[in-house]
C-alpha cells in the first residue's frame, strides 16, 4: 500500500532535493553551520508539506500546504543565492539544485491552482 504523496512527482522530486541538498550542504565550510540548517530545514519542510496536502480533504487545507512547501522551496532558491554569492558552491550543483527547484515551485504553483 502506498500513500497517496508517494505517487505524486513533485514529492518525488522532494524527496530528490534532499538529497542533493546533503550532497551540497557536506561540502560547505563549517563557518557556515548557519547555512546548513537553515538549507536542510527548508529543504524537507519540502516533501513534508506535500504529504501533509496531500493527505488534507479540505480543499482550502490542501492548498495551504502547497503553498507552504512551495515557499519552502522559494527559501532554498534563495539559500542557494547566498552560497552562489559568497563562491561556496560549485555551478555544477547550484545548477542542478536550482533547475530542480524550479520544477518542483512549477508543479506546486499548479496544484495550488487547481485546489482552489
């Protein structure tokens, strides 16, 4: 048996954000411990909020989740930025990071669209 965010692509592609994320947050200097939690924090407040939506029958609920998990992923973009800017990560990273970022606000900004 599977929960219904298990057969979602965005959770999935969540659940792939953590990961790059640990790969990218085990290269960071450990000056910057701040960055670290901050980026792991909103990086699964992510897929925990999808799973949350998607479990919610309210419609109104389901929506608030996806937008919490949607600016959750918006913080991370913006995490990503401020390792960009002080050169504490690779392009090769940053980008993929980023790319899949987008795709999962994308995919978010439609769910929320349709719920409400």
């Amino acid at each position: 048996m599977r929960f219904d965010h298990e057969k979602l692509d965005v959770y999935k592609a969540s659940i792939d954000l953590i990961v790059l994320i640990d790969d990218i947050v085990k290269d960071l200097p450990r000056g910057r411990a701040y960055l670290v939690d901050q980026f792991q924090r909103a990086g699964a407040s992510v897929p925990l909020n999808i799973a949350e939506g998607a479990g919610e029958y309210a419609i109104q609920e389901k929506a608030r989740f996806y937008r919490m998990a949607k600016r959750s992923a918006t913080e991370c973009s913006a995490i990503l930025d401020v390792c960009s800017h002080l050169v504490l990560i690779d392009n090769d990273k940053f980008n993929r990071c980023k790319d899949l970022l987008v795709r999962i606000v994308s995919m978010l900004i439609k769910m929320v669209r349709t719920t409400e």
